[in-house]
C-alpha cells in the first residue's frame, strides 16, 4: 500500500477516487438490484433444479430423444448458488462496499445470478442497463422490419418468432403489417406480436 496514491474504486471500469470504500456504493447497490430480479417462484425453482426435481432450462432445450433422465440427485453446486442468492450474498450486502475483495465479490454476484438466471428460465437473454430497459421499451410500439422485430422480440421478451410465424399470423389477419412512406419492407410493432403470439 502507498499512503501518497489515492485510493480507486477496484471495480476496472469506474475507478473513481474513493477513499474510504474498497467500491462504490453505487456497485452495492447494482448487486442488489441483482438479486432482487429474482421472483419466490424462480428462486423455488432454483432449489428444486439443486433438488433434481425439475431440469434445468438449458438441459430441457438440449433433451434429445431417448436421452435417460434420472436426475434425482442433489445438484450441489446449483444447492450453493442458490444459497448464495437467498443467503449468503444478500448478509453481505451491508459492508460489501468496504469488503477488501469487494470488487471480486461485485462480479461473483454479478456471474452468480446471470448463471441462476440461464438455470431457471434458459435462455441468453441480452441484459439491458436501466436506460436500454427504458428505450427498448419505448420501441414496443415502432414498426420494425421482421428481422429486426425477431432479434428484438428475443432480446427483450425471451420470444422465438421465425418469419413464418409472422405470414401464417398475416394469412389469418392476426396482423398487419405497416405501410410506411419509402419503405419497402413490410412493418411490424413488438406490440401487434405480442398480441398475435398470446
Ligand atoms: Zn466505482
């Protein structure tokens, strides 16, 4: 230690001078809010995958046929993660920012929850700050050509369309598309899928 440097935020990409803090306090509460995302039902969800009572997500998409499923045997390392989210991270909360290995736990927290995350609901979602969050959820109402509307539409909602999908709802006049001045492509708005797709 060198008393004459200042003191950085330890997280790479803020380091921000701080001088009594390992991290921001501002990282504290990112973690939370990572915990938080997680509803009863998910996390109930997490210790029946650690149970072996349900699959995870991603075995389920990956199940071929034939495949033997005898998975009853506790999952221990899905046990701890799920301990961790409920218990372990959420104690250390309150004096996470002055931890000496603050910035180490800030990304084990970070991992820990996008890895539950993929277990429980399976799918490799883009993670959107606060600010996307909000503008992409603006766009649900702009016409968008059918490929773009397909990344978006799983992206931000977790819903696979194929460009089938979008003809068959057409043909049975489920929706429309958009006509736009110059454009050429036919339109679709987030909205009218998820009111086709319901
Ligand atoms: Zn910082």
């Amino acid at each position: 230690m060198q008393n004459t440097e200042q003191h950085l935020c330890e997280l790479d990409h803020c380091g921000k001078p701080q001088e009594h803090v390992t991290i921001c306090h501002q990282h504290v509460e990112e973690a939370e809010t990572e915990l938080r995302q997680f509803s009863i039902e998910e996390l109930l969800r997490l210790y029946a995958i650690a149970r072996g009572e349900e699959r995870t997500a991603e075995k389920v998409a990956r199940k071929t046929m034939g495949q033997a499923v005898s998975e009853d045997v506790l999952d221990l390392a899905t046990f701890d993660l799920a301990q961790n989210i409920t218990h372990h991270w959420p104690n250390l909360l309150p004096h996470m920012a002055t931890h000496p290995d603050a910035a180490k736990l800030y990304w084990k927290i970070l991992g820990g929850c996008n890895l539950a995350q993929t277990k429980i609901n399976g799918d490799q979602r883009k993670q959107y700050s606060e600010q996307e969050y909000e503008d992409a959820k603006k766009k649900v109402r702009y016409p968008m050509p059918a490929e773009e509307l397909i990344d978006y539409m799983h992206d931000f909602f977790g819903i696979r369309i194929t460009k089938t999908d979008l003809w068959n709802w057409k043909s049975r006049k489920k929706i429309d598309s958009i006509k736009v001045p110059g454009e050429k492509k036919h339109l679709y708005t987030p909205k009218q899928v998820l009111e086709a797709y319901s």
